[in-house]
C-alpha cells in the first residue's frame, strides 16, 4: 500500500501496569510526535495504582487518545486487546516507562514508504538516569538504511523489540501476527515470526526508541534469578526456534542459533553465584537442549560467557560459581596469556588441563596480549 498524499493513521499500543511514575512522559513523547495522524490505544492491564485515571485524563483531553481497562492478563494480551481496538494503516506499540523521539515514527514511515517494506526497525538508546546511550549492538545492526528478507540479513533477529518498529496492519493481519500470553519475554517468538514472514523489512539507522532502565526491581528483566522467569526464556527461545528453523535456511537457521539464540545468556550466568539447585538444574537442561550437539564455545559469547557456557554444558557448577564470582570482583576483561596452543583466557583456580581448549581460545579480534 502506498499512502501518495494522504498521511496514514499509525495506532500505537500502549500497554500499562503499575506504572503511574512513568505513564504521562511516555504518553506525552508518543502523543509529540511529528507525525501527528495518530491514534493512541492506552490499555491498563487491571493497575492498582493510578495508571488507569492517568489514562482516562489523556483520553479526556486529547481525541487521539483511547482508554481500554481490562482485567490484569499480563504484557502479551494486553498488546493484543490494544491492537484489537487498533484502527490506523500502521501499527507500532510502545511500552508505558519509555520514551519515544519525537521523530521516530516520521523516520520510520518514511523508510516504509521509500522502501515498500512490510514493517521497519530503527535503532534503539538506554535511557539510564537521564542519560543516553545507542545501544552498540542496535548501531551495528542498523549501519545501513536497506530493505531485504531475512536471509540477507539474518543477525537482525537479534533485535527482538516490540517497540522500535512500525508495521504495515495489512501485513500484521496477513502473517497472523500476535504476541504470546501468560508468559515473559513474548517479543523474540512473534518478532522472530515477522522477520521470517516478511516479503522484506526496512533498517534505519536512526535512534527511534529511548528504552528506561530501571533499579526498582519490578522490571521483568529484573527478575531473571527465578525459575519462573528462566522456564519462560526457555520457552520463548523454543518458540523462536523453530520458527526459524521452519523457515528452512540454514544460513538463517545456523546464525540465529550461534548470534542469536545465545545473546543473551551471560545475563542468567551472572545469576549463577547463589543459585538455587533448581535454578542451577534448569539452566543446564535448557543449556544442553539448546547447545548439546553444537556447543556455546562456537557462539558470538565473549570469551569468559563461552567458557562458562561450556562449563554449565558439562555439570561443572563449582567452576562456574569460580568463574562468575571472579568476573564480577573483576570488575574489567578477564586476563589473557600466551601458551604454545595460542592465546587463551585466564581464570585463576580453574586448571585449564581439565577444560576444553575451545572454551578458552580467544579469537583474532578478542586478543590483547
């Protein structure tokens, strides 16, 4: 669909829990936008602070806005109540403690117009304090301004985000899109499935998305120590799995699983120290299912996270308790050292006799001695 002259309505979806601190700067960022055809779908996922009113005074005093209250189901089906009440040409969804540039969703339109793309992405900044920071690995996925299928460019599977990107609702509907419910971390199975689904995605390079860091605890990705939270990685991992492995490219599929699927594992290393039994047990389980037959050392893990991967693939949790609780007194990279085999990583207690040497090889690019 090519829009000529007439400016498309973009709904974008905003779900809300809890979050009455947060709620008016991300409304009021989306509700700035220069593309000013907007219409706003605020859905209040049952709050019981005052998330709900704030919405209500949004929707009273600005005609673009739409207030849903719904009984508390969590972030997927709220994302999917929102897009029920959605009626513009072009969807987008934006979580209720960020902010959005005032640009963004022009910059987005733009490069769908120009590129007849199904949906585009742009790059995403950590909003931490007040202060921004293009995240590195959104830079390098987003360097150029190019539209193509995924077979192309399968390392952008690992921008997994609901909220920097903005689709076409015909595509939407026609590869019957939807975020999973009842469960964490339910942007990588449907975003994974827009890709692969896609006729062709737009980058851009622009930063169109200032995603808030926060230290109250409530975030989900703040929760990651619980077994809950690593059953539902686990699962939306699988999910995205086999999304692309149905997809039937192998360079697709062997880049998702070494890029992608690991990327952000060194996050529940770092949970390791203190870990419960459980905890411990389900980690490896889900290790040795993802990476039983093609190891975490063949991974894009930095060195240390390789090593301990490997580690957590063999059962050897008292290494990788070591292991971790050295990097974090650390505090910097892990020593390197020169051996007749070439040069490896060096954790003191750990007798690299007893380890694999492709757990401590560091590649050409990762070496400093």
């Amino acid at each position: 669909m090519r829009f000529g002259r007439r400016s498309p309505l973009v709904s974008v979806v905003v779900p809300v829990y809890e979050v009455e601190a947060y709620l008016p700067a991300a409304l009021d960022s989306v509700l700035a936008q220069t593309h000013e055809n907007l219409q706003v779908v605020v859905v209040d996922d049952g709050s019981t602070d005052g998330s709900g009113a704030i919405a209500d005074e949004y929707a009273a005093r600005d005609p673009r806005v739409l207030a849903v209250h719904t009984e508390n189901r969590g972030l997927g089906a709220a994302r999917n109540e929102g897009q029920r009440h959605a009626t513009g040409d072009l969807l987008a969804f934006a979580d209720s403690d960020d902010v959005v540039p005032p640009d963004a969703y022009a910059v987005l339109l733009r490069q769908l117009t120009r590129s007849g793309a199904d949906f585009v992405t742009g790059s995403v900044a950590r909003l931490d304090d007040g202060v921004l920071t293009e995240l590195p690995w959104m830079r390098r996925l987003h360097r150029e301004r190019v539209a193509l299928p995924v077979e192309q460019h399968p390392e952008i599977l690992g921008d997994v985000f609901a909220w920097n990107k903005l689709f076409r609702r015909a595509f939407w509907d026609g590869a019957e899109l939807a975020w999973p419910e009842g469960i964490r971390y339910e942007d990588q199975p449907t975003t994974t499935a827009a890709y692969v689904r896609a006729r062709r995605f737009g980058v851009a390079p622009e930063v169109v998305y200032h995603w808030r860091i926060r230290y109250d605890g409530s975030s989900i990705t703040q929760q990651r120590s619980s077994l809950d939270d690593l059953r539902d990685r686990w699962t939306t991992k699988r999910m995205s799995l086999q999304t692309v492995e149905d997809f039937g490219s192998k360079k697709t599929s062997r880049v998702f699983h070494d890029k992608v699927l690991a990327g952000d594992l060194h996050r529940y290393f770092a949970e390791i120290p203190g870990c419960s039994d459980e905890w411990w047990d389900l980690l490896v389980a889900g290790v040795r299912e993802f990476w039983g037959t093609r190891s975490l050392v063949h991974s894009g893990l930095p060195p240390v996270h390789r090593l301990t991967g490997w580690l957590v693939e063999t059962g050897r949790r008292v290494d990788a308790v070591r292991v971790m609780e050295y990097v974090a007194a650390l505090g910097g990279p892990v020593p390197q050292v020169r051996t007749a085999q070439g040069p490896r990583i060096d954790v003191p207690g750990l007798d690299p006799a007893t380890v694999d040497p492709a757990a401590l090889v560091l590649r050409d690019f990762e070496v400093r001695v």
